[in-house]
C-alpha cells in the first residue's frame, strides 16, 4: 500500500499540521540521541567529558552539512515532479540523488576523522578536553554514511508526503541509541566514544529499514531496472539545487563552530552550561525545524501543480503556528528556567548561567520561527540560492557579534547568547525580504 500523499487538496493549515505532527516526533525522537548523551555522559562521565562532547557539537555537523543539503535539494525536486504528477522524473530523481549523497558522504568522511585533532586544537579546546574530544569526534564523523543514508531517505518520503512511516522506525532506534548508550558508558566503560557510537550505529539501523519499507510500499517511485543509470543532467540539478543549502548549511556551521570556539575561552563552567543549553535550544528548535520541512514538501508539490497561491497561504499559517509556539517556549524558560538545566547538569554555577542562557535566546524565538518557515518556503518554491545569503547573514553575525560583546566587561560570558538571539533578528528579517521581492516566483524546477 503506497505511503504517498498528494498536498495540493484541502485546508492548507491543516494539511501542514497533520503533516507536521508525525516529523516533529520524529525529529524529538532523532534529538533524543543528543539528550540521551547528553545526559548520560553529563551523569556519569561528568561536566568536563560533557564539555569535551560539546566542543565537537558545530565541527562535526559541518561535516554532515554537505549530505544534509544536497538530500533537501534532493527533496525539492522530488516534491515538484510528485507534484506535477512526473512518476518516471521522480525515479529518476531518486537514483541519481543517492549516488551524489553517497559520493559526498564519503568525500566528507576521511578529512573529519583524519584531521580531528588539529583541527579541534585550532578551535582552542583546552588540553585537558582535547584527547575526549578527538575520540568523539572520529567516531562520530565515521559514520557520515549513515547520517546521509539517513536524511537522504527522509527527504525522499517527505517529498511525497509521507512523514509517519521514519517515525516507526527512528522509535525503534532510539530504544536502540539509549540501551546501546547505558551499554557501552556504563557496562563497558567506553567513555565519550561509546556514546558516539551509540548514536552512529542507531541512525544507520534507522537509515536501513525506512529505505526498504519505502521502496516496498510505494512501488510507483521505485527504480526499475532499466532506470537504475545515472543521468548527468539530473545529477547536475541535485547538486546544483542541493549545494547552495549545503552551503548555506556549512556557512551556518562555521558561524557555530566560530561561537563555540569564542565559548571554548570561557571556564569548563561555561561550556559546561552552553553545551546543555544547546541540547535544549535543540529540542526547541524540532517544532520549528518540522513546520519547515512541511512547509517545503507542500510548498514543493504545489509548485509543481501550479498552484502558487495555495503555497503562499500555507506560509503564512506557518508563520502563525511557529509565533505562538515561540510564545509559550519563551514563558515556559522565564518560569522553570533552572528546573530544566537541572535535568541536563548537576553544577550549581552550571545551572544558574545556564537557566540565564535559556531567557536571553528564548525572547527571539519568534523570528527564529520565521527562519525555518520563510526557509521552508523559498526552499520549495526551487529558490534554493537564496540559502547562501541566509548562511552568510549568520556568519557575519556570530563571528562579529561574539567576538565584539564577549570582550565587554560588563556582558562577558552573556555575549554568546546575545550573540545567538542577535543572529536570529537579523538572519529572520533578510528572509522576510527575500519572501517579499519575489525573486522565488521564477525558481521552478523544469
């Protein structure tokens, strides 16, 4: 029984929310392999390996972005051709899409692992957290391939409206990812590296059954035999509709790694904290991070019907949905800011420079919304080169923000955070302006 969906039907505010809820536990679920090491090794490693977890946060992401990108520029293609009905263009679409993602995810394998350490030296992480941190980190970018083959699925059953069935399987792995976790830092004292393997070995099983159950069960997109080729045009679309979010991915890594590397100055206290309220800021981000993706998959599929109206109403009830959201998140942090530091830290100083992070970005939620969901649209819409001036937007604003307000006394440590809720104001509004001049209307894919 095929799992497809056709969007271009019906309510659009309730189109996107059914098709929200089943990614957005999905996504909570994916983040639950951060907070499960988080957590563990924060417990029973103590602050320092979980500093040592941290430093490699934004550097080892930056590795993945080149897989992450080129699958959502996978996604938009799929999602115009679902939509315009092009069965034969959307195999096609698939084929080549998985072979330039395994391409990529092996180019970015070897030069993360290889280079791990002085790579981490430069950023400045102390002596004491380096040796943890390489470990981490090796194991972590050795299984770049799963982390491609992953999202490289997902976007694929996304693109044809399907975000129930990764679910099922990422429940699955993430019993996995936390038994797995328990056993190799508790039982086999394996240390950071165990917990980075935890986590890689769960998302390659995760990976494996959604691309067997979804060529199973939607026979229309599965390559036959004769179309398992590859076509030079089309590739040349995925990479070209692919890299610039890419870009833009990496970009907006390089701008983390920047602030990490300015947080890396402080004490393993603050580090310590800005860790933990990253893996917070992480989960918070999910519901937003969904509504985006939900709205390229809609927006794509309408794009390729021609129904660009639909598409532009479907953005703006994102718009709503992720305002009020932000609204709440924001009043929940201000409340029990502390009790929910508590959960990932033990430090009492840890805690209380944590709970104070939780306010200082909390208060820009609403134009982080707005992020995801303009993303989300324009990225649909095949106006995918506006993603290097949005990752550009957050390089200039983490690196020169941090490094300006972290050097006034009186601001200090706060600037990290400021810093954060600086980059969102400004990074929202260049995507509002992007929406508004329209350029997006002439980016379909042919």
């Amino acid at each position: 029984m095929s799992k497809s969906r056709i969007m271009t039907q019906g309510s659009e505010t309730g189109c996107i929310v059914s098709f929200t809820l089943p990614l957005l536990a999905g996504n909570l679920l994916q983040q639950t392999y951060n907070v499960a090491d988080t957590m563990i090794v924060g417990k029973y490693l103590g602050d320092s390996s979980l500093a040592a977890v941290g430093a490699t946060g934004s550097i080892t992401y930056l590795f993945y972005t080149l897989c992450i990108g080129l699958s959502i520029g996978a996604g938009v293609l799929i999602s115009q051709y679902f939509g315009s009905g092009r069965l034969d263009r959307v195999r096609a679409a698939v084929v080549n899409s998985a072979v330039i993602t395994l391409i990529f995810a092996l180019i970015a394998t070897l030069p993360a692992v290889v280079l791990a350490r002085p790579i981490l030296g430069a950023l400045g992480v102390p002596g004491d957290l380096l040796s943890r941190s390489v470990t981490y980190m090796r194991i972590a970018c050795a299984g770049t391939v799963c982390v491609a083959a992953y999202n490289w699925i997902n976007s694929v059953m996304r693109a044809l409206g399907d975000s129930k069935t990764p679910l099922i399987f990422l429940a699955v792995s993430t019993v996995l990812n936390v038994c797995l976790d328990l056993l190799f830092v508790i039982v086999f004292k394996a240390g950071v590296g165990g917990a980075a393997l935890a986590t890689i070995l769960s998302q390659g099983v995760s990976a494996v059954g959604c691309i067997i159950y979804c060529f199973k069960t939607n026979p229309d997109i599965r390559p036959k035999r004769d179309e398992l080729h590859t076509d030079p045009v089309l590739m040349k679309k995925c990479v070209t509709t692919g890299l610039p979010i890419a870009a833009q991915n990496g970009l907006v890594s390089v701008s983390m790694v920047a602030l990490q590397s300015v947080t890396n100055g402080f004490d393993e206290t603050v580090m310590a904290a800005y860790t933990a309220s990253m893996r917070i800021e992480q989960l918070v981000q999910q519901p937003f991070i969904s509504l985006g993706a939900a709205v390229t998959a809609f927006t794509g599929q309408n794009i390729g019907a021609g129904k660009e109206e639909r598409a532009v109403r479907g953005l703006k009830a994102s718009l709503k949905i992720s305002s009020v959201f932000a609204v709440v998140m924001f009043i929940i942090f201000t409340l029990f800011g502390k009790n929910i530091m508590g959960i990932f830290v033990s430090g009492e100083q840890t805690i209380k420079i944590g709970a104070l992070a939780l306010i200082l970005t909390g208060c820009c939620y609403v134009p982080l919304g707005s992020i995801h969901t303009t993303r989300g649209f324009l990225n649909g819409t095949g106006d995918t080169g506006y993603a290097l001036v949005n990752g550009l937007t957050e390089v200039i604003c983490r690196i020169g923000f941090s490094l300006i307000l972290t050097r006034i006394p009186f601001i200090s440590w706060k600037g990290i955070w400021i810093t954060t809720s600086i980059t969102w104001i400004a990074t929202g509004a260049v995507g509002l302006l992007r929406y508004k001049g329209g350029k997006w209307r002439l980016k379909a894919i042919e």
